[in-house]
C-alpha cells in the first residue's frame, strides 16, 4: 500500500515538473524527461522490492533473493534497457515525439518490476 501511495505522488510531481521544465528549459534533451520517468516509480519500486526481502534476523547470510524479488529486479533491468533501446531508436530515426512521451516511456520501463514486486501468488 505505501509503495502505491509513493508511486502515485511521484508521478504526479514528475509530471507537474515535465510541464514545468518543458515551458523553462526548452532545451532539455529526451533523455532528461526519460530520467524524469523512471524517477517517479524508482521510489515505489524500491519500497516493494524492499518489503520482498526476508528480515536480516530470520535469515542466514547466505539465504538467496526470494524468486519475485529476483523477477522483479530482472523486469526492472529489462525494462531500462529496452526503454532505452527505444529511446535511442526514436532519436536515430528523426522522430521527435513531446516530452510527456519521452516521460511516459521513461516510466513504463519500471512499471513490469512494480507490477511484480506488487503481485501477490
């Protein structure tokens, strides 16, 4: 509950300041607002990823990541890299799309390891 809560406020702010920096740095490049994307849900992501990992009292030191936190962090890794890729495909064809694409595609590279550190089976 408190990774959603945190989730939703950070979008929101990242959101307000995608319109506020579009209008007061119109320079900033795509990558900038990309970033701006992934910081909204990195925060929420972290406290889900960290509610997966077992207690430091209840555990040994050589207990492994618990599978959904393990998935979560490989949805994590792939969503940045595949967003990337896009990014860097879109700039390399001439496309150029609005910042508040550039920050929904930033944001959608967190969204699978949020979904799955969330997912309860």
């Amino acid at each position: 509950m408190a990774s959603a809560i945190i989730g939703v406020v950070g979008i929101v702010a990242t959101g307000v300041g995608v319109f506020y920096l579009q209008a007061k740095k119109p320079e900033w490049k795509s990558q900038q607002y990309w970033i701006l994307g992934l910081a909204g849900l990195f925060p929420a992501w972290l406290v889900a990823f960290l509610s997966l990992l077992p207690s430091a009292t209840m555990a040994g030191v050589d207990t492994p990541l618990p599978p959904r936190a393990l998935f979560s962090s490989v949805a994590g890794l792939l969503g940045v890299i595949a967003t990337d890729y896009l990014l860097r495909r879109l700039q390399k064809s001439g496309c150029a799309l609005r910042p508040l694409t550039y920050w929904l595609i930033g944001w959608a590279g967190l969204l699978p390891a949020l979904g799955v550190a969330l997912l309860r089976f």
